[in-house]
C-alpha cells in the first residue's frame, strides 16, 4: 500500500517530524510493507456489486496488526469506571455504576497513538476527536496518527467504509478545539 494523501490537525506532521520521527517512519513503512492484493478476498452480497472481490477490513486490519507488533507497537487499554456517573440520573434509576469497560488504542509505541481504520465514519471521527484526545489526558499519547483509505479504495471496499476525503472535510470545517491533539490523517490506497 502507500500514503497518498496526508492531513495535519493542529500541525501534526510538524510534531511527529520534530518529537517522534521513527515513530513516524515506522508506520509510512508498515504501510509499505502490506500487500493490500492479499486483502481483496471479500466476495461482496450487496445488490450494487454482488460477487465483485472487495478488500476485507478484517484482513487489512490483521495485516496491519502483525506489521505494527513486529515493529514493537502494542494495544494499550484504558479502564472506563463509570461508577460516579450516578449523579447525572434523575430519580431512582438504576445506573448500572458496577458495569466497567474500557477504551482501546489499536497501536501506541513512544507516546505516539496509532488507530488503523477500515470502517464506518463515525469511528474516524470518534478516534480522533475523543479517543485521542483521552489518550492523551490519561498521558499515553501526545500525537496520534489515523491511517483511513482514500475514495477510491473505499470504492473497492463493502457500502458504508468512510475514506480520508470525507473525514478531512469535517476537520476542516469543523476547525481545531483546543482539547485536540495533534493528528495526521493518512489517506493510504493500494
């Protein structure tokens, strides 16, 4: 695969080139490294393209995730208590405070947080307007990268897969919040 469309949030490239360069350069080369062909084996069901071969999310992700561990990244799991949320319900409600969850970044390694993603939009846009910004109050991260597809390798992936175009759009136009961590977005195609 390969990067072929780059996004700064809040100057990103800048900070990742300046604090975090072999960060930076381990994941342009893991995205070299994957060979999107060995990914296009999901038969599609949909009446629009029914039988075509499209990209599976679940094979470039598990592509993605062997590159990243070998290279020495890891998950990292932030525990969610929401056990004094009580206070925001009305009346006698039960809350369900013992339920605990957590949070998931899919690759950190030297504060830099890496979100690999294959999906629907609104996890592009959670990823990096909260699940970034969360990371890093709990101090594991202070830059995140977002490797999303661009249009056209979207085009070739099941109805409903976001690209880097759309995300970029909603950035821009939404503009920089100042809980925002500096993020690129990198728009890879095969």
């Amino acid at each position: 695969m390969q990067v072929v469309a780059e996004f700064s949030l809040k100057d990103a490239k800048n900070v990742l080139l300046s604090n975090y360069q072999q960060a930076l350069l381990d994941v342009y080369d893991i995205v070299r490294e994957i060979d999107a062909s060995k990914c296009k084996r999901k038969r599609s069901e949909e009446k629009t393209m029914l039988g075509t071969l499209l990209y599976s999310p679940t094979a470039l992700n598990r592509a993605f995730r062997r590159k990243f561990q070998k290279r020495g990244w890891t998950s990292l799991r932030v525990a969610c208590d929401y056990s004094s949320l009580a206070k925001y319900f009305i009346g006698r409600v039960i809350t369900g405070s013992n339920f605990t969850g957590y949070r998931e970044m899919d690759f950190v390694k030297d504060r830099v947080g890496v979100e690999v993603q294959f999906g629907k939009y609104a996890f592009m846009v959670y990823n990096i307007c909260a699940k970034m910004t969360i990371f890093h109050k709990k101090s594991h991260i202070d830059a995140g990268i977002e490797v999303v597809p661009v249009k056209t390798m979207a085009d070739q992936m099941s109805t409903s897969v976001s690209f880097f175009e759309q995300l970029v759009w909603d950035l821009e136009t939404r503009g920089v919040a100042d809980i925002d961590v500096p993020v690129l977005v990198l728009g890879v195609a095969p």
